[in-house]
C-alpha cells in the first residue's frame, strides 16, 4: 500500500491514533482515565499490516515520537480539548424553535409530529395540560408521544384520567383516585424532577384556577429518545404506547388544545455548553 500522505491523525470520543511512514500507534480510551496516562500500542505496519504484533515494549523511542507526533496534529487541527463524551452527545437535544420556559400548544387537530418535532422531555420537570370538555361517554387518548418500545401517553378511560411511562416496554400506570366530572377543564399531569432521569408525576384537574391533585408516582425515566416514532393529539396511531387500549382510540369529547409546559432544570445541558465553549474557543 502507498500513499502520498506523510501522517495521518486519528480521534473519536477519546480513542486516539496516529500513523507516520508505516508506523501507526494508537490508544483505545477508557472513560475516568487522564488522557496523558492511557497505554498505547505501537505497530510497524510495512511489515505487520494486520497489527498482531505490539512494538510498544521493544520500540519505546519511536512510542514516544509517535504520541508526541499525535499531540501536535491534534494542536494543529483543533482537536483539543479533547471530549470523551460519547452517548451524552447522541442522547442530547438542543432546544430549537422555542425555549423551555415558553410554553408549546398543540390544537386537536395537529398532524402526526415526528419525533424531532416533540416537545423534549427527558431528563427535565415539565407539565402536560388539555383543555377539554366531558360528556357522560368521553374516553380516549389525550396525547401519545412514542411507541409500545416507549413512551407516554396520557387518556381517559372509565371516566378516570390515566398516565402511563412506557421504559422499554415496562410500563409505570397512574390513574386518578377518583372519577372524572363531566363539563370544561384542564386535565394534565405534572413530573417534577428529583434526580438525574428519576421524578414524581401527578395528576391534576383544573377548574376556574382551582387544582385538584389525583395521585402520583415515582417514576424512572430514559435519557433517550425512546421510540422512531413521534407524537400524536387527540389519539394514538402508531404502536400504541400503552397495551390497555386498541388504536387509535380517538378522544371522544371535545379537546381544544394539548400543552407542553417545560422546566430549565437540566444540569447536563449546562455541562454541555461549557464544554462546547472551550471548544469554540479552541477554534479560534
């Protein structure tokens, strides 16, 4: 194998390589480990191309110009500081179209939403609210966001209001302690972070600024998204989140609107700007 190139560097969340003339070291990284501390190994790939022999012990000069090879390409290219963080990035959302402060109001007759549309809930305090009006006979689901892999969903049924966490399959149920009244109010529910991916989540029915509490439950929730599939009002079309209803069990009364009400209490948001700020800073 030839090639024009001299050198060439390697880094992704941590793991590092560098290849020069037909040497190549490289170092797997371990999270918690200093980046200076890591073992590397060294191979003579001119005569050792599938790197099955280790040089590192016999070759320690060449080790050593290799990894400080490495850190000045890594100096050159912007790679430094040098970020471990691996399913923190994938889990992370930022926030886009709205800060979590305003609220997000969807009317009863919004499209499907995919999943990069929803409101983002994990990992923070928020509140699900709907405006509604019952009858003797309104049953159906509110708002379903996910999928039977995962999810919420929040409905009605035997005149009782129900939420349910779907965690992979497992899911956490709360239903009101007692039954619904027909006539206009707001039905949500309300998690209220306690730790990292783990809260309290009530029900509530509002009257005329009037809140009744329905229950709670400790729930633990996933720092990812859960499912492929996104969020839908007024009834559930996809793989239902929950397995105690058939779908789409379209809301029978009259549903005026579904709100996300979200709470700035995600502290890895905060650690994560700081570190992309180093970073911008390196760039420049």
């Amino acid at each position: 194998l030839t090639t024009n190139r001299p050198k060439q560097y390697y880094e992704m969340m941590g793991h590092r390589a560098i290849w020069s003339d037909g040497w190549k070291a490289v170092t797997m990284h371990r999270k918690g480990v200093s980046f200076e501390d890591e073992k590397w190994a060294l191979y003579d790939t001119s005569k050792d191309f599938s790197e099955c022999h280790d040089l590192s012990a016999d070759e320690p000069e060449k080790l050593k110009e290799m990894i400080d090879l490495w850190w000045g390409e890594a100096e050159s290219f912007n790679v430094l500081p040098l970020d471990d963080r691996g399913n923190e990035l994938f889990f992370m959302r930022r926030e886009d179209r709205l800060p979590p402060s305003k609220p997000q109001r969807f009317l009863q007759d919004t499209p499907h939403l995919e999943r990069f549309k929803i409101p983002d809930v994990r990992n923070r305090s928020f509140e699900i609210a709907a405006k509604v009006t019952l009858d003797g006979d309104s049953e159906g689901v509110l708002v379903a966001s996910g999928g039977r892999t995962g999810g919420i969903v929040l409905y009605v049924t035997d005149f009782h209001l129900v939420f349910e966490y779907n965690f992979m399959g497992s899911s956490t149920i709360l239903s009101s302690k007692k039954k619904l009244d027909a006539g206009e109010c707001e039905l949500g529910v309300s998690y209220l972070k306690t730790a990292e991916n783990h809260g309290i989540a009530s029900l509530y029915i509002e009257n005329s600024d009037n809140r009744v509490h329905l229950g709670e439950v400790e729930i633990d929730t996933l720092p990812y998204r859960q499912t492929m599939y996104g969020m839908d009002v007024g009834k559930d079309l996809g793989p239902t989140v929950s397995d105690k209803y058939v779908g789409p069990f379209t809301f029978t009364g009259d549903l005026e609107w579904i709100e996300f009400r979200l709470e700035n209490d995600r502290d890895d948001l905060v650690a994560a700007a700081e570190v992309e700020a180093r970073n911008a800073l390196a760039d420049q």
